[in-house]
C-alpha cells in the first residue's frame, strides 16, 4: 500500500511538471501573440502588425528599410555624417564641435525617425534597437569608452516629460557593454528656450552654450566618456556637453545617438 502511494505521488508530480512546462511554453508563444493587444496600433511606419517584440515600434520590413549606416559606409571620422564626392576622412564642416568624434546608428529617417519620436513618449527602448546601438559603440573610435554618460535634460523638462529618454538609452547600452552608466555628473542646470525648432543654427548653439555642468568632476576625470543622446542635428547639444566633460578633466568625449542630421550644420 505505501508503494502504490508512492507510485501516485510520482505520477501526479510529473503530471504537475508536465502542465507547468506546457504552461511555460505557451506563455512563451502567448508573449509575442500579445503584442498586438499590447501595440494596438503595430508599426508606426506602414501599420502592419509587429511580429517580435524586440523591433518594436517598427515592423521587421520598415526595420529592413531603415536609414542604418553600413559598416563599410565612408563616414567623417570626426562628426560621423556620411561623406558625399570627394571628401575622403573629414567632412570639412565639424572641426569647431567639442567633441571627439560622433556616431550614430543612421539617418533620422524611416524606422529610426520613429524609434527616435516614440522614445519621447515612452521610455522603453526595443532590443533590436538596443543592439544597433551597441554594434556602432563595439567599433572604432568609440569602443575604448570607460563610462557611459546620458545627456542630461534640464530638470524642468524632465518633470514635464517624466524620463530623460537619453538615459533609457544609456540604461540599455551600458548594461550590454558592461559600462558603469553615469546619470548623476553631468546636469544642466541653465533652461534653454523651449522652441528651439524657430531658432537658427547660431543662436541655438549659443542657447545651449553654456547649458550644462559637471558636479562630479573626479568621476569624469581621464574617463574617455561616451556620451549618449536620442539624436544629433546641429551638434550644439552634444558639443556644449562635451566641452563641459572635456574642461572637468574627460580624456575624450565620443557621442553615440540613434540617428543623425544628413547633412552637418555648419
Ligand atoms: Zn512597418
Ligand atoms: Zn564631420
């Protein structure tokens, strides 16, 4: 009698762990079926529905469509803006910025133009994204970085907007590099105009001029920064927060942003 117990336990246990893997199975297969109640609205671009969660916002067709630099593309060393004609190296146009050098994941166009949109509502950043990201910060010059730094929102417009969305970011590719992520250094403590859209390019560099602050200079000092931000237009933003790393003692400061301006703005 005790034996025939026995066996019933054991039965009943495997039952239990049979249910319990089909159980994980199907929650598994259920995850990606969900998104479509999750992201009523699947891709941003074209509609279509989004099959894995990874590519979210954008279906894995306008992924394949996006403006995203090929590793053999001829990008100016320093700014990172794709070379036109003749200019072999060095644009000819980005020699004021302050910071080392820039680098971004492609064009603000297509799936990155709306990567870089729903990131300002959202603060959660796909991995499909996330893995671009760090395919660019994995090459040349930016793979030597000791320590990721988002650029810091004022702290009026982060309450507005609820995150910095530049830290989502920095969250994401420090925990895949392995970097210490540095949200607290660099802050900006100077307002800069809200419509910034009306402003030219010179008046928006001398805005932002003096925006930003380092407050812990020895968590800086001789650290080759990547600095880290949704996305580069003028490069006043990223050149006045470097200029601040760079006088608090940074060795160097690469920039990394999900996309870019196609042209350089001065
Ligand atoms: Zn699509
Ligand atoms: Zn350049």
């Amino acid at each position: 009698m005790p034996e025939a117990h026995h066996l019933e336990a054991r039965r009943q246990s495997l039952i239990l762990q049979a249910s319990v893997d089909l159980g994980r199975r199907i929650v598994g297969l259920c995850c990606d079926a969900l998104l479509a109640v999750t992201y009523p609205h699947g891709c941003v671009l074209c509609g279509a529905s989004v099959e894995a969660r990874a590519d979210w916002p954008a279906c894995a067709e306008c992924w394949d469509a996006a403006p995203i630099f090929a590793v053999d593309d001829a990008l100016c060393t320093k700014c990172g803006v794709k070379l036109q004609g003749q200019n072999v190296g060095w644009c000819r146009h980005c020699s004021a910025e302050e910071f080392t050098a820039a680098r971004a994941v492609g064009l603000y166009d297509g799936a990155l133009r709306a990567a870089v949109l729903e990131l300002k509502s959202a603060p959660k950043l796909g991995a499909r994204l996330a893995e671009l990201l760090v395919a660019v910060a994995r090459r040349e010059p930016l793979c030597h970085a000791t320590r990721v730094v988002p650029v810091p929102l004022h702290a009026e417009r982060q309450r507005e907007r609820g995150f910095n969305q530049a830290a989502v970011i920095a969250r994401a590719i420090g925990k895949r590099l392995a970097l210490p992520v540095d949200e607290t250094s660099l802050v900006r403590p100077v307002h800069t105009a809200a419509h910034r859209s009306l402003m030219d390019a010179h008046a928006r560099r001398t805005s932002v001029e003096k925006a930003f602050a380092v407050v812990a200079p020895r968590l800086v000092h001789r650290e080759r920064i990547l600095l880290v931000d949704d996305v580069l237009t003028t490069g006043a933003t990223a050149s006045a927060a470097a200029r601040a790393l760079l006088d608090a003692g940074a060795e160097v400061v690469h920039v990394l942003t999900i996309a870019r301006a196609a042209f350089s703005a001065r």
